[in-house]
C-alpha cells in the first residue's frame, strides 16, 4: 500500500495531457497557481480524462470549469464573502480564457464570442470584488480606445508617485492571465501595475476587430502619455514587461519610446515569422519568396483539405494579422522582424529571459541580445529548476524573484529616490 502510494501518478510521468498543445495549456494554468489566479486540483479534474484529438471535450472542460467556478464567486459575493468571490472571479477568468482558445479546434467558432464575453465578465468582477485598488483606464488610440485596468500598489506613499508597471500581452494571452503571471508581485514590492488590450488582442480583436501591428511604438507610447499623466505615477520610473510574442512588440517600441526605466522581454523574439514558417513545407515557402502567391494559396489550400484540424488552428491565428489569404498572412507576418537599426536604436535596459528548450523561438533571446548588446542583459532559465520551456510556466516564483530583483535594481540606478516597499499581498 505505502509503496504504492509513493509511486508517482501518472499525470507527473513528463506530460499533462498527450496532446502537447493541450499540456503547454495545462502548464500555463498551473503555473497561474502562484498568483492566485487557478486550483491546481480542480484544473487537473476537470482535464485530465479529456483525450488527444477530443477538441469538443477540452473546450467543454474549460468551459465548464470556468462557468463553476464564477457561480461560486457569485454565491460568495452574495453571502457577503468578498475574499472568496474575488479568487473565483480571477479563477474563472482565467480558465475561461482557455476556453476562449480551446475555440480554435471547434468546427464551429459560434462559442468564440459569447465565451470571451463570460471571460471578461469574470475578469471584471474580480476587479470589483479584490482587495486592491483598481481603476479603469482607457488608453486613447486612432480614434477609439484601449480598455486598461491601473491597479496601485498597497504599500505605495498615497502623498508621492511611485513606479509602474506596464504589462504587455502576447498574441492570445487573457488579461486575466498576465496578470495572475506578474500582477501580484508587482504591487507586493510596491509597483502599481498596468495591464490593457493592444490591437489583435482579446477585446480589441474580438469584439471590434482592430488588427495587430508591427509598430507597436504606436501602442505603447499613447499608453506612456497616460501614465505619466497620472498624479500617482512617477515619469521617471515607468517599466514594461513583454509577455511571449511582446517580446518583439516592447523591443520595436523601445527603438522610439525612450521613457522606460527598465523593460523584460520574456523572451526576446526578434522574428515573429519563424514560428509560422516552421511548420510550411520549404517548396511551399519557396513559391512565396518567389512572389508565386497564388500557386502558394492554392496548395496551402490542398494541404488543409487534408488536416482540417490544422486548418481551423490557421484561421483562429491569422485572424489578428488581418490577412484575406494564406500569402497575404505569412507577409504580414514577416513584418514582424527586429534588424539592427531597430536593435541599435533601443536606449533602455532590457532583461531578456532565455528559458531552455524554447518551442516557439528558439535562439531568438540570444539574437535579441546580441541586437542589443549595449542595453540588454540576458536571463537563463533551466530545465534543471523547474523553468524551462516558453514562459517559465511553472517556475513564476523562480521567474518573478529573478526578474523584479533585476527591475528594482535599475529603478534604484536611475533614480535613487524611487523606492519600492517588500509588502506581501
């Protein structure tokens, strides 16, 4: 009985689930563990019998694990325990926010919106119900506006300014999920922190349907403006932290946008394209380089006929680039690039993480680095702690000590008088 007790289960042998899509997804959440932000128990029940090619179940898991988990905040905001409710909202954000991904292998994308809309709900009743202090801040952007949420820091002098961090999102990460990752232990060292929607993300692309760009310089700069207009907030110790694919956007931004103290990128990317490319056949590529676009949409075409699967992951990735065709997608996508002007041109420290074994893009921190030699400094992460692969899913505590402790330094480097306060939360 005792030996086999201490056998480990089977859930630990190297993989989560045999799908290895839906295992990075299961990292991710776990990971979330640290920041309050998932159960590991209750994400590894409700997942762990759903099976490899089962893309209606593990949509249905996380969907259904989500919408429990926000009726228990709700019951616990309605029997007056705020404390509950407010960690089942960021739990059920977050697992709704896999649910909103999980849409990519449905046949039918129909449960796309109605399923962000659940996220965003959550995620805003967390902001309502949590002990921190949050505002909504709307960042004006060509016309309309960016949703943003500015959460100040407990331990922060309300009779001076203080440092923030400005939380930047990946291509398809929740807001919710950014700031379960990083959110509170920023203002556990007394930064305040924002986080918000860029074009091509969440809200912006799923309900208004505004598009990444490449120069996200014409992103983060409004969203400087509004900081340093802020009472609360000190000009001089503004930071940014680019999550997976920001690790291109926060270094393009930084070639212009010099009012940062300090910046992560986690990791540092420096062509988007390389991810997509990967998984094209080189003939395939060969007919694109040579400006054959149309023999190129045909035989993409054909390629999918045989994978529908694959097709449907296609559509849901290329939607925030805005592309009307295979071809037209892939250049857009190739815009996406850091040369050594750009490189040259950024003036702001950058840590940049190296996680071993990188899925998405290997050896890119290494050349973002290199880009950036002047300014940068590179962070590895090992496999041997716990803190490999693409965003160090399940070390945050290994991650975020690293990092901040890297932060707080440049703040005290530029500006002796920024203090930050070691303040649990």
């Amino acid at each position: 009985m005792a030996k086999d007790m201490a056998r480990p289960a089977p859930v630990f042998a190297g993989r989560f689930a045999s799908n290895p899509d839906f295992d990075f997804a299961v990292r991710g959440t776990l990971g979330g563990v640290a920041g309050g932000g998932a159960d590991a128990g209750e994400v590894l029940a409700a997942v762990g019998d759903v099976k490899a090619k089962d893309h209606d179940g593990w949509f249905a898991a996380w969907k259904g694990l989500g919408d429990r988990t926000r009726a228990a905040g709700d019951e616990a905001a309605a029997s007056g325990h705020a404390v509950t409710a407010s960690g089942a909202y960021l739990r059920a954000a977050n697992y709704l926010g896999r649910a909103v991904s999980a849409v990519a292998g449905l046949v039918d994308a129909a449960e796309l919106l109605p399923t962000f809309r659940s996220h965003r709900d959550a995620w805003e009743r967390f902001t309502e119900t949590t002990a921190a202090q949050v505002e909504r801040v709307d960042v004006p952007y060509e016309g309309t506006t960016l949703p943003g949420w500015f959460f100040r820091a407990p331990a922060a002098d309300p009779a001076r300014p203080g440092p923030v961090l400005v939380v930047n999102l990946g291509s398809d990460e929740s807001i919710s999920a950014a700031w379960t990752n990083v959110g509170p232990d920023a203002l556990a060292r007394g930064m305040h922190v924002f986080v918000f929607d860029g074009p091509g993300q969440q809200s912006m692309l799923f309900e208004h349907d505004v598009p990444f760009r490449p120069d996200w310089e014409a992103v983060l700069t409004p969203v400087v403006d509004v900081l340093v207009g802020r009472d609360d907030v000190d000009p001089d110790a503004l930071l940014v932290w680019g999550v997976s694919q920001a690790g291109y956007w926060v270094p393009r931004a930084l070639a212009t946008e010099h009012r940062f103290a300090a910046a992560v990128a986690d990791p540092g990317v420096v062509d988007v394209s390389t991810s997509w490319e990967r998984h094209v056949p080189s003939s395939l590529l060969k007919l694109l380089d040579h400006g054959e676009r149309e023999k190129f949409d045909r035989d993409m075409a054909l390629g999918f006929k045989l994978s529908p699967e694959t097709a449907r992951e296609w559509r849901f990735r290329a939607r925030p680039y805005g592309g009307t065709g295979y071809a037209d997608v892939l250049e857009k996508v190739r815009d996406y690039r850091l040369d050594a002007d750009l490189g040259a041109a950024v003036r702001t420290p950058l840590l940049v993480t190296a996680p071993d074994h990188e899925q998405f893009w290997p050896g890119q921190s290494d050349a973002l680095v290199q880009l950036t030699a002047d300014v940068s400094t590179l962070m590895p992460f090992t496999a041997a702690e716990g803190a490999d692969v693409h965003c160090e899913p399940l070390a945050h505590h290994v991650r975020n000590g690293r990092v901040f402790d890297w932060l707080e330094d440049r703040l005290r480097a530029v500006n002796p008088a920024a203090q930050t306060a070691a303040r649990a939360v």
